[in-house]
C-alpha cells in the first residue's frame, strides 16, 4: 500500500482529490468540492470510485458461493453478488435467505423475487416453484452468511482497514478511502453504516477482486462484538477515534466503552498497525500487542501525525476544511 510522502500538500475534494508538495515538515489537506475554475496541476479520481462494487457486478459465481458456504448446487445460476434484503435487491443479485428469531426470509423467496432480477437463492430449504438458481446450505442460515464472509477475507490478498469509535467512523472511512484513492490505489469502503455481523459480513463478501484496499467500518453495543468483527475480517491497520457515552446503556461506564472499543487492537499481528486518538485519554491508553505498531494522531504534542491546524472554507458553492498535519515520526 502507498505512503503518504512528506512533505505533502494534500487535496481531498469531492469528486476529485489533488496533490502537491509543501513545506519540509507539513501536510496540507484542503477538504472542498471541486470546482471547473481549478486548473492546478492534480491527479484526479471520482470519489465514485470508492463506493462499494457494482450491485450487478459479477463477484460469485454458483461455484464459489457453494464452496463459501459449504453448500450443494440444486439449480444452476448467472454469477452475481450478494444481498439479504429483498426490498432493495437488485438485477444480477442472489438472495441469501436470513432465518432470524421473528422472521424466517425464506418466505419472501416468490415470483416476485425473480421478477424483481434476482438470479438466485442461498438457503437451507428448497421453496417451491422457485425456478431460478438456489444453493442449499445446511442448518443456520447465518452461520453459512460468515462461512462466505470468511471465505471472502481468504481470497482478499489486498490490505483491509477497519475503522471503529463511538462517533465518526462513516465520515472517516470515506475519507480513508478517498485519500488512499488519490494515490493510485483501487480501494473499496463499505456501504453507510455496514458495521454490525450482517453489515461487515456484506462488506467482506462485496469486495470487488480488482481491490487493493477495503476499508470496513466497525462496529459494537456489547461486550466482545468488536473481538468477533475483527477475527473475520482480520484488519491489517485498525483505527480507534473516540470513546463517547453511546454505549453507555450495555458498558455502564466510559471505562467499559473502552475497553470494549480496545478488542480492535487485542489480536492485532506482528506488523499489523494501530493507529489511535492521542486527545482521548480513553483511546491513548489501550494497549497494542508485542509486535503490533502504535500511531498515534491529533492535536496532542505526542501524535506521531499532528493536527497543526484547521480552517473552515468555501468553495464553489461548497464548504470544505483546509487542515495542516505535522509528522513526529518515521512513516
């Protein structure tokens, strides 16, 4: 994966980013919309680039998805990618029928669904008059959902980022993935607030194979729920922002909320990365494991990436914030 060269003067725009060097010891970042009457050299992309792979495109085929799930084919199908939601699937998708304690999808498996584009059906029954492509797994619908989400992260050879905190885990996965994009990386980001077992299971199984990054957020309202995520989804860089009251509820305390948010780092590997937030006590104190790598980031004379400085501004119509970062250490 690329590294961000210091110095740097970083442009995150949307739908474009741009690039140029600054000073010996500070990035730029301007976060605005872009504007016609830019006509800096840059090196541009969409921002479009980032969002999830196509519903339609073609990420399994039947083969894959019964060896994911360790299921038998009973009616072939097109290649497709996956949804468990039939009010939102799409042309080219396949349905994988969740069976929970109230509602069991195998009865929204109709005519309808067909109609609607879906090409094929993962479940542990057969419905009747079901005519397009149906994989058969047995038992627990959900247990097979993480056997594909696993098999997923398997075959995944790029680097996965995982984002958690109790406020703005969306908004900085975006941002992630936009500035990784400026440098030439294909990354992926999970769709808005994918961050429960269903949403990082989607996440890992949406993967486009062209990718080199994915960038998922996670995450928790109870204990051990973080742990879980990241063994399926095995992070090579996790990032903590913030421990805040929204967990109150399960945790009882700040201190809990911590220590609940500190299961991204628990197993993190030998050369993985744990980049946290040096203004939040909370964050700054969770341990990283022997071998893993500490970063620390924000206004804070101790980051190792500090915030020197940050303006709001306009642009095109537009509002945007024009920040300088200053580096502390070997990157």
């Amino acid at each position: 994966m690329a590294a961000f060269p210091f110095p740097y003067t970083f442009s995150l725009t949307k739908p474009s980013i741009s690039k140029s060097l600054t000073t010996r010891h500070h990035v730029k970042l301007l976060v605005l919309p872009t504007t016609r009457k830019n006509t800096s050299k840059t090196c541009s992309c969409s921002a479009q680039n980032t969002r999830c792979a196509p519903s339609n495109s073609p990420l399994w085929t039947v083969t894959d998805i019964a060896q994911a799930v360790g299921g038998r084919i009973v009616k072939w199908g097109p290649p497709g990618t996956i949804s468990i939601d039939t009010r939102t699937i799409e042309p080219g998708q396949w349905f994988f029928a969740i069976t929970g304690e109230n509602v069991d999808a195998h009865d929204f498996i109709t005519l309808d669904l067909s109609k609607s584009g879906c090409v094929g059906v993962i479940g542990n029954r057969v419905c009747e008059n079901w005519e397009m492509g149906f994989v058969q797994v047995d038992g627990d619908t959900v247990s097979s959902l993480l056997k594909m989400a696993a098999f997923a992260r398997n075959r995944f050879v790029g680097k996965v980022i995982a984002v958690t905190g109790s406020v703005g885990k969306t908004s900085t996965k975006a941002m992630i993935a936009l500035a990784l994009e400026s440098l030439g990386s294909k990354v992926y980001h999970s769709y808005e607030h994918w961050n429960n077992t269903f949403g990082v299971s989607l996440s890992l199984i949406t993967i486009p194979r062209d990718a080199g990054i994915a960038v998922l957020e996670m995450g928790m309202n109870r204990k051990g729920q973080l742990l879980e995520l990241t063994r399926l989804g095995r992070p090579d860089i996790r990032v903590i922002l913030k421990v805040a009251t929204a967990h109150l509820e399960n945790l009882v305390s700040l201190e809990g909320v911590a220590m609940a948010k500190g299961e991204m780092f628990q197993e993190a590997k030998p050369g993985d990365i744990c980049v946290a937030n040096a203004d939040d006590p909370f964050v700054k104190s969770i341990p990283v494991p022997q071998g893993a790598r500490r970063v620390l980031f924000g206004r804070s004379l101790e980051s190792d990436v500090r915030l020197v400085a940050a303006e709001r501004v306009g642009s095109g119509g537009g509002v945007g914030v024009q920040v300088v970062l200053q580096k502390n250490m070997e990157m």
